[in-house]
C-alpha cells in the first residue's frame, strides 16, 4: 500500500493574532492552545503504519525555528524544503509533489496549514485512512466541516445533493467568504461545508493537474526542484526559477478547474485559528477554564464584573487586571499590549501596518530573539550598556566570533556552559562567570543534553546586533 506523506505548510504571519504572533515568530510557531505549537500538533497529527514522515515546506527564515520544534517531538521528516519567497499555496504543493516522484513515485499526499486546530486527532487520522481508496484513484479529495453557524470568515464547498457514495462526494462548486446573508442562507440549504484548505491525492495526481491547468508554473516549478541546493539538513527550492512563479493558491490554480474533485465530510472540531475570536472560541472549548461570566482567562489575572472577554498575560509575574468591561480581548506581553472589541479582532491586522508605517519594531519583532542555537532577550536596555538572557538548546553552540566595540560579562544562572576564549577552553557552572574583554574571539556552547542559560552584560560605545565578525558558524550564517 502506497504510503500517505503529510504536507504541512508553513507560510503566512499571522498578524491578526499579533502581539503572539509577529513576523519574526509566526502563530504557527506559538503555543496558542495544548501544550504543542500548532506545527507541531500539525506534524504529529497523522502518525501510524500508513503514514511516512511529514514533508515540510516553509520559509528560510523559519527553518531552524521549525527544526527545533520537530526535534522537541523526536520526529525526523522526510524533508525541509525551503521557499526562497512565498508564492502562495499551489507552487508549494506542486512542488512537493514533483520532489515526491522522485523519492516516492507511489506516494500519497496528505496537504495542510501549519495553523489549524483540529482536536479529535484520533478522528481525523481515521477520515484520512479511509480516503485512501478514492485518492488512490486519480481523484483529488478536500475536506469539509459541517458549519455550526454562519461564518463568513471562511469559504464555501458546495457538494452535490445525489452521489453513489456516501463518503467522497462530487463537488459541485467552491465558493469564497460570503456575507453575513449569503452564510446564512448556505447554513440553513444544508448543502455547503466550510473549506478546511486540506487535500489528499496521489503526487502523480497533483502534478496531471498542474501540468494540465497550470503549465507555466508547472515548468518553473520542475526547474525549481530539479536545481535544488543542500543545506545542513535543508533542501533549497532553485532561487531564479522560483521567483519567476506567479503566485497562486490551489484553489484557484487548480481545485475550482478540475472535474475529479471530491470532498470528505470531517464531523470532529476544527478551527483556522485566524483572530483572536477564534482562538478564544477554541480554547473555551479546550483544556482551559471559562469561568462564570463567560470569561477565558491565562495567565496572571484579575477581573472584576467583566464578562465573555479573553484577558491572557503572556509574562510570568506581569498582572493584567480587567474591571467593569465585556466583550474584549486583552493581551498583555513584554513590549506589547493589545486590548480590542471581540467582534473586532479582524481589524488587529490593520493596526500592526500602522505600526509598521511607524517603524515600530513590535509590529514584528518580538522581545525574545530566535537563533539556530536557542533565544536572546534584553532584559535592560541603556546608554552603554545591555543585560540579556540567552537560553541555549541542548547541543548549541553559537559562532566563534569578536566583536568590534564592545565587551560581554557572562554569568550561567543554568546549567553548564563550554566556553572558548582566543584559543583557551574551559566549563562553568552554576553561578560561575567569565569576562571577554573587546576584539576577543570567544564561543558559547552547551555539550549537555539539558538547556543552557546565561547572563549577559554587555558594555561599549556600541551594542548593536551587526556589531559581530563571525569566524566559524555551525549553521552556515
């Protein structure tokens, strides 16, 4: 039996779940609901004797972040292939398609977002092993949610009344966000699921379907992945080639064009987690605690005659009190707050590219700084000198490299840290410190299986990030 490889894509920002989600940091990446990030309930959604390790498509900028997450669930994937721009959904499963023949010319694709939650994953898993008869097939099969209320945030299937099977349905049409009436009209017909965004088909299929509808992708695309470079443990998509796509998604490319579409009705919980009502719609329905007056409540805080609201203080030891409000949501975090309408949360989006206009760096930056080898944040910022935590992952280690203008103070607050200085190297633990005067060459590392954290203080005329020579780098940076 032909083995079923998921797809999960990992594109987008995020932005109307900011100040979670940033740019440097995306909402896929970030444990909104469960204990996993939603990539990571995402790649261990299909496991079992069917299934082959998932092939992730994402950006450069996210390929260690993504890595790392992979890591933390022990699952090695098929591949990483890395986009060098996003070009929208139909260019990234085609490509995984035509990587996939030459891997796996039998196999199946399971496609989905990175971003959704879907918590009955033991009913999801089961939906897909049965759809492998018909997406063996040469059919292409999408799944369908049975809407609960008139959501005019998603888009519409709408299938045909009569079939010969209960199960795989022929699709009649595929509609985009209605409004308010026309959602309410498709709810009450009886005949419309909301599109889910999550496909299944033969790679072989996929590709028929490019070559027969999208012919000029499908040749940029063939040349993309055929002059596809490696790096570390990475596969880059060939940069020219991938630029000159026109940027598409696979529902209009391919899905509303085709006539061996069919669609899967999926009865269990799904959600896109696209805004914050969203978000608090499901983890109402999740492992937190609605408290009486409809209040979702994470983190440390206090409300007083507040009702149906979403109050998350994202900072331990930050308190986020509300009083005498209702229908808000209110996020507080290090370097950033938001408070909005519940029915506004749409508009969350408009606000961060005001702050972009602004060059303010919150509207993508967040506090803490991913790397390769773990985070950074600064804890204080002032004339001459910075104090930061660093957090390395267990087997990091960070460049050999000097610096121009100023000098670092390193104290280990846990666990035990390598350190090289010029060509001298020893080990601190626990309270032990080091000094690197300016122009030294020095190195961190962390050899241990446990993370690493230490104290940095850095003073200088200068304390910039670019303010760095980097001599050897692990990551190729």
């Amino acid at each position: 039996m032909a083995l079923i490889y998921p797809i999960i894509l990992c594109g987008g920002s995020g932005t109307r779940l900011w100040p979670v989600s940033r740019k440097s940091m995306p909402k896929q990446f970030v444990q909104l609901v469960g204990e996993q990030t939603l990539f990571q309930q995402a790649c261990g959604r299909c496991t079992g004797a069917n299934f082959a390790p998932p092939i992730i498509i994402t950006s450069s900028d996210y390929r260690f972040i993504a890595a790392q997450q992979l890591a933390e669930l022990g699952i090695n994937p098929t591949a990483i292939l890395l986009e060098p721009e996003g070009k929208n959904t139909a260019p990234a499963i085609l490509a995984a398609a035509r990587y996939l023949q030459d891997h796996d010319s039998d196999a199946l694709m399971v496609v989905m977002s990175s971003d959704h939650a879907i918590p009955d994953e033991a009913a999801f898993t089961k939906m897909i092993e049965a759809s492998i008869m018909p997406a063996s097939g040469g059919n292409i099969l999408t799944f369908g949610i049975h809407p609960d209320r008139p959501e005019v945030g998603y888009g519409y299937i709408e299938y045909e009344e009569s079939s010969d099977s209960d199960f795989a349905i022929p699709v009649r049409a595929f509609h985009e966000k209605p409004d308010l009436e026309r959602a309410q009209a498709m709810l009450n017909s009886g005949r419309y699921l909301w599109n889910a965004g999550i496909f299944m088909a033969a790679s072989q299929t996929f590709l028929d379907a490019g070559l027969l509808f999208v012919p000029d992708m499908m040749q940029m695309v063939e040349k993309a992945v055929a002059g596809m470079t490696g790096d570390l443990d990475f596969l880059r998509l060939e940069a020219t080639s991938w630029s000159a796509i026109i940027a598409d998604s696979v529902d209009y490319a391919l899905m509303e064009k085709a006539d061996n579409i069919l669609v899967v009705k999926f009865a269990g919980s799904w959600l896109d987690l696209g805004d914050w009502q969203a978000v608090k719609h499901q983890l109402a329905h999740g492992v937190d605690d609605v408290d009486a007056s409809g209040n979702l409540i994470k983190g440390n805080t206090v409300q007083i005659d507040t009702e149906n609201s979403l109050l998350w203080s994202a900072v331990e030891g930050q308190a986020l009190v509300a009083a005498g409000v209702s229908n808000i949501v209110a996020v507080a975090m290090s370097d950033a707050v938001l408070v909005a309408d519940l029915s506004k949360t749409q508009s969350v989006k408009k606000a961060v590219e005001l702050l972009k206009i602004e060059q303010i760096s919150q509207a993508e930056q967040h506090a803490r700084d991913w790397r390769p080898w773990g985070w950074f944040e600064s804890l204080v910022i002032a004339q001459g000198y910075q104090v930061k935590r660093l957090h390395v992952y267990p087997g990091g280690r960070l460049s050999l490299q000097s610096h121009k203008h100023r000098s670092e103070h390193w104290v280990v607050t846990d666990g035990h840290a390598t350190i090289q200085i010029e060509d001298k190297e020893f080990t601190l633990e626990v309270n032990q410190s080091t000094y690197i005067e300016v122009g030294q060459k020095h190195r961190l590392s962390n050899h241990t299986d446990k993370p690493l954290t230490i104290i940095e203080v850095q003073t200088g005329s200068y304390l910039g990030e670019d303010d760095i020579i980097r001599y050897e780098d692990s990551y190729k940076r």
